[in-house]
C-alpha cells in the first residue's frame, strides 16, 4: 500500500499585535497672567468754608388766644349748623344762626370786618348793634365783651352738602394779631314729598333768675326745634313761643317752673304732619334773695365823738337807717326806720322834706352824754312794710360838753323847746314831725314842762313884789 504522505501540519501565522497609538497629552494652556489693579488714589475731602452763623432774630411773643366764636351762652361754637333744606327753598325758608365773636381776655381788641368764607354758598354778616350788656356797638371789643354775626346758606342751592371755614381776624393796641375760625355747613335735599312723624322737645332751661323778664329772649327759648320726617329726616324747624299765656309771674318772689307752649312751622317744602305742630319746653325760675342789710348798715352822723360841744350850743345829727334807700322793695326785704333818740328823756325823731331822719338839742349842763338812737326793724310783704317783733336796734355816740360863759341850770332836747328842773337837773321834751309812728307818752312830758314854766313865773313874780 502506498505509504501515504503526510500533510503537512499548517503554520498558523500569528496576527499580529495591534499597535496602540498613545493619546497625545493635552498640552496645559496657561492661565492668563492678571493684569494689577491700580489702587484708586484717594480724591482729598474739600475743605468746608466756614458759613457765618447769623445772630439769633428775636421772635415776637405770640398774642395768646383770647378771643372765642361762641354761642349766647358762652359755649365754644366748633361748628355752625345751618340745617337741612329741601332742593327748591327760597329766601322765606331760610333760618339764619347767630353766633357771636368774643374778646376773653385781651385788655382790647379791634376786628378788622373782614370776615373769610365761601360766599358761593353762604352769607356771613355782622348784626346790627341791639344794646344788650357787653355787647360792642362797633368792631372795639373791650374785654368781655362781643359782637354777634349770622351766618346763612345762600338762597337757590342746588341738592348736596355744604360747608364751609369762617375767619375773623382781630388787632390788639400793640399791633398783634389774633384769628379765631368755625366751620358752617347745611344740607339741601332733593325735593321728594314727605310728611313730618315727630317733633324733638327742646331740653328745658333752668336756674334763671328770679324777675326775669317775660320774654322769649329772657327765658331763653330756643328759636327752633328738631322735627323728624317719614324719610328719616331731621329738620330744624322755627318756634313762635305763647310766652304770654304761661303762668310765669315776672313779680313773684317764690321759684317757678313752668311750661311753655310753641307753634312749630313747616320746614320748607313740607306742608303735611302726621303729629299735631306744638311743643312745650319746661323753664324754671329761681327764688327772690331778699335784700336784708347788716346792724352795721344803721349809725349816726353830725356828731363828732372827739370834739367838744358848749352848753346852750344847739347840737344836730342825722340818723341812718339800712335799706331805707330801697325805693322798689320786693316781699322780704328789710329795712330799718330811725324812730326815737334818747340823750337824758326818750324824743321821737323828726323827718325832714328830703325824707332824712334827724334831731337837734343843746345842753346847759356841762358834762359826757350818750346820744342813742333806736331804728325800727320793718318787713316788706308785698304789698306795704310791717314791723317786726325784734326788739328795737341801737346805735351810740358820745360827746363832751363843757361850760359856757352864760350857763343855764336845765337841758333841752329841741331849739324850740325845754324843761327847767328847779334842783339843775336833767330834763327833756321836743317838737315831734308829723305821723313818726312813735308811742310815746309825749303829753306827759308836755305837762311836766307847762307846771315848770308856770313854778318858775311864780317864783319870778313873788320876788319882785319883795322888791
């Protein structure tokens, strides 16, 4: 068999190795170099100029406060309200409000009669001068004393809300200046029908004093009162007041109160009421303080205690009585009536033509006398003056009597007439005026005179016959 050949074994060949080709190294960029910064060179600060200080100028003390808008009882008015009209009014309907500008407490001031405020809608006036108390009858207000101005919406105004600032501006004597302002407002409402549903009594007035006068003005009723609407309105509405037919007694001297009845009217544009259109307000008088003078209101005058008086030198004085001035007595007022002196006997006082109490004497015995004169206390009760039961009040004054050249042995108690005593004691009597109201025993010391004058004639004509 043939001898088989071998193949031969193949040689595998290697592959060959792949190469790896090395990845460039990344070249390193450089960072940029930093540019320097200059350091910023320091700008010098400005030199400040220095700027004078101007002397101080001296401010001129502020006039303070003293003058008020207020209403008629001194309160601060803030603010005028001139109430609520329906859109349509005319001047009739229009109730004007019065204030009044007050000096309370410069020595004096002057306004200016310039009065700021919108004249579109309002009008602010000066009031005419009435000659109450206190009131200036020019721009000059002395202290306490005040001007009264009205203020009023200006007819034909549109429907809306109105106000406005009222401005017065017053100088004192130094040439100061002071300003005093309110505010004034008032309401026009469109005109729609409604009917009044109520009326607001008015508060009540108290504590005025006793005879004021029977006026609305004096009692201070309030010129107009608040009457409410169906639309919920509020209106001021105008007073005439029935004063004469209250029961006030201007004359009485007891307190009062009482009531006064009032015809409201209509506001304008309303002509119907579902509340009948009176009111009433309550007003309450105080009592009469009678007028009731001290004992110290009663002395005598024409006798000086530290002179002397002679005898047989007539010697008068005037007694005065307290309240004996009083020509318009009310019920409780006192008085006290001069009735009789007294020096050595009892001597009703004289009354001369001018209504003066007084009395005249001399004396023919030196010596120190007590003058008395007793006043008599006395009532008004409203119709006439009545005594009272107090006993009598005195009042003394001594006086000194020394001799004269011709000195007599008795005393008189009137120029006209006198009593001899044959023993040169005291005795007394005198002319009395006429209807002095005194009680006493006068015809007897007339007697006792008579029967020593006629002793004395006596005695007279017995030592001429002896002659």
């Amino acid at each position: 068999e043939p001898t088989a050949t071998p193949e031969p074994e193949p040689t595998a060949t290697p592959e060959p190795e792949p190469t790896a080709t090395p990845e460039p190294e990344p070249t390193a960029t450089p960072e940029p170099t930093a540019t320097p910064i200059p350091e910023p060179t320091a700008t010098p600060e400005p030199t400040a100029t220095p700027t004078p200080i101007p002397e101080p100028t001296a401010t001129p003390t502020p006039l303070p406060v003293s003058i008020q808008i207020c209403n008629k009882k001194g309160e601060d008015l803030k603010a005028i309200d001139n109430g609520v009209y329906l859109e349509g009014y005319e001047g009739k309907d229009i109730i004007p409000v019065v204030a009044y500008v007050r000096n309370i407490g410069t020595p004096r001031l002057t306004l200016t009669g310039q009065i700021e405020f919108d004249d579109r809608f309002f009008d602010v006036v000066l009031k005419e001068p009435s000659g109450n108390k206190k009131e200036s009858s020019d721009l000059v207000l002395d202290k306490g004393y005040y001007r009264a101005f009205i203020v009023m919406p200006k007819k034909g105004i549109p429907a809306g809300s109105y106000n406005t600032v009222i401005r017065m501006t017053a100088v004192s004597d130094d040439n100061r200046t002071v300003t005093v302002e309110t505010t004034a407002y008032y309401t026009v409402k469109a005109n729609e029908k409604e009917v009044i549903t109520k009326i607001k009594a008015p508060a009540s007035v108290k504590g005025l004093p006793n005879a004021t006068a029977k006026t609305a003005e004096a009692l201070c009723l309030p010129e107009t009162v608040l009457v409410g609407t169906s639309k919920g309105n509020k209106y001021a509405a105008s007073v005439k007041w029935n004063v004469d037919a209250c029961s006030y007694d201007p004359a009485a001297t007891e307190a009062q109160t009482f009531e006064v009845t009032g015809d409201v009217s209509y506001p304008a544009g309303i002509t119907e009421s579902k509340v009948a259109m009176v009111t009433t307000i309550a007003v309450n008088v105080k009592a009469y303080e009678p007028k009731v003078p001290g004992a110290d209101s009663c002395y005598i005058t024409g006798i000086n205690s530290n002179a002397s008086y002679k005898t047989k030198e007539t010697i008068s004085f005037y007694a005065v009585g307290g309240g004996m001035e009083n020509s318009a007595p009310r019920k409780g007022d006192v008085r006290y009536v001069p009735k009789k002196w007294n020096i050595v006997n009892e001597v009703p006082i004289k009354q001369d033509s001018n209504g003066n109490y007084y009395g005249s004497f001399y004396m023919n015995t030196a010596g120190n006398y007590t003058l008395t004169v007793s006043f008599e206390k006395m009532t008004f009760n409203g119709k006439e003056w009545v005594k009272t039961n107090d006993a009598l009040l005195t009042k003394s004054v001594s006086l000194h009597i020394t001799s004269s050249d011709s000195d007599g042995s008795s005393n008189g108690t009137d120029t006209n007439s006198s009593t001899n005593g044959s023993n040169g004691s005291n005795g007394a009597s005198g002319k009395t005026a006429a209807k002095t109201g005194d009680d006493s025993p006068i015809l007897p010391f007339l007697l006792v005179s008579l029967m020593a004058v006629l002793v004395m004639g006596g005695v007279i004509v017995y030592r001429k016959r002896d002659c």
